[in-house]
C-alpha cells in the first residue's frame, strides 16, 4: 500500500508537492491539466482526495468492485414506486 | 453500458467505489454506482450514491431519471441531493444548521460529471452542507 504518513480524506497542493518532491506551481498543472482531481473550495483554495492522490501515485492500489449486471423482468422508474405505494394506500382507506 | 465503466473510471478519483450495479429490464435500465469519502481503510466521512434510469429508444438508450446524492457521516449531519423523477428537477437539501431542512427545493436539470459531481464533492472537503440560496418548491 502506498505510505503515506498522516493519512487523511483531502490534501493541500503543497501536501501533494511535498510528497511528490515537485513545485507547487507543477502540481497546480495537474489539477489545471486535469491530470490530478482536486475540488475548488474558493478562487485560491484547492483541496485533493485520498483516492485522487492514490490514483496519481499508485494507481495499481485503487480499488474497483465488480460490476454486478443483473436482468428483471420489471424496473420502475424511482416515481412509479411511490405512484403504487399511493395507490395502494388510496385503495385500503 | 459503457457509462458504467467511465464513470467508474473517473468517480474512483473521488473515494473508494465501493457498488457498480447495473439492472436491466427488457425496456428500462438503472445504473447505480456508490462510493464512499474518503475510503482506503480510514474512517467513513460521507457517501456518494448515483443512480440514472434509462429507457430503451431505438437509438439505445435514454435517460428518464436520476439522483445524485451525497450523505455526511455520521447520518443525519447532512445530506444533498439533485433529483429528476415525475418530471421534477429538484434539490433535497439537510443542512443543520437550517431549520427548513430537508425539504424539497427548486432544481434544474444538471450533468452528473459536470455539475452534480464537483457540487457534492465541495460539500465532503468543507465538512458541511449548505442549503442558503435555495427557494422551496411552491
């Protein structure tokens, strides 16, 4: 597993400089880029995911579930459940 | 579907994905993907749900409904979520510091990656949801 010390849910942009060993203004280039996922907290304040720094840095460690596919024969729409349970509810009063 | 495993791809920046479900039907298809904030084993702080429902067209397919939600930990200490179902764009907001919490408010149609997505994730790195600015639904 990557070692990161303090482990933490979001980083700052010098966090991740000082990890990577790489200027701030570098790691400002992969968020801008796209490279590296960051969210904008306010016009100068960046703050960057565990799982995106993960990704960037051990990306063989990101963990992915199976996709489970499965047929029905009925999916309703989220609406057409509660359309039925207000149907049913009318019909015992 | 090919959605599930881009978004997937993209999501898993965000938190540990934890569910990919995809279920189909002969006419309809949903699509729900749950990750949780901020995974890897540290304690849980929020989790993102996505589900979108999708109707067989003879282009393939389209998408009727969605939710795009985000819960804080521990439950009940906030909650977002953009909804589009019965022909409702709209908001669930829970904000405790509000005393309207968790009613519906006005929504609009947004994108899950481009909209949605980065709003919830706003809400996970400043620890807390606000709901000022939203107008309830009439």
């Amino acid at each position: 597993m990557l070692e990161l010390r303090d482990r933490k849910a979001f980083y700052t942009p010098g966090e991740i400089a000082a990890l990577t060993r790489v200027d701030p203004k570098t790691v400002m280039s992969w968020i801008h880029g796209g490279k590296l996922n960051a969210v904008q907290l306010s016009a100068r304040i960046y703050r960057v995911p565990l799982a995106a720094v993960i990704k960037l840095l051990a990306p063989d460690q990101i963990r992915r579930p199976a996709l489970r596919r499965r047929t029905v024969r009925q999916l309703e729409r989220p609406g057409e459940a509660r359309a039925r349970e207000r149907r049913r509810v009318a019909a015992r009063v | 579907m090919q959605r599930a495993a881009t978004l997937v791809e993209i999501l898993e920046a965000d938190g540990e994905v934890m569910l990919v479900d995809d279920i189909v039907s002969r006419s309809r298809r949903k699509l729900r993907i749950e990750a949780a904030s901020p995974g890897y084993d540290l304690p849980l702080e929020a989790t993102f749900e996505y589900e979108e429902w999708y109707v067989r067209l003879r282009r393939g397919w389209s998408l009727t409904d969605y939710q795009y939600e985000v819960r804080l930990h521990p439950a009940g200490s906030g909650r977002k979520a953009f909804h589009w179902h019965d022909d409702s764009h709209h908001v669930h907001c829970l904000d405790q510091r509000s005393p309207r919490s968790d009613d519906h408010y006005r929504g609009y149609e947004v994108d899950l990656l481009g909209d949605a997505r980065p709003d919830l994730l706003r809400i996970v790195a400043a620890g807390a949801v606000d709901c000022s600015g939203l107008h309830p639904l009439a």
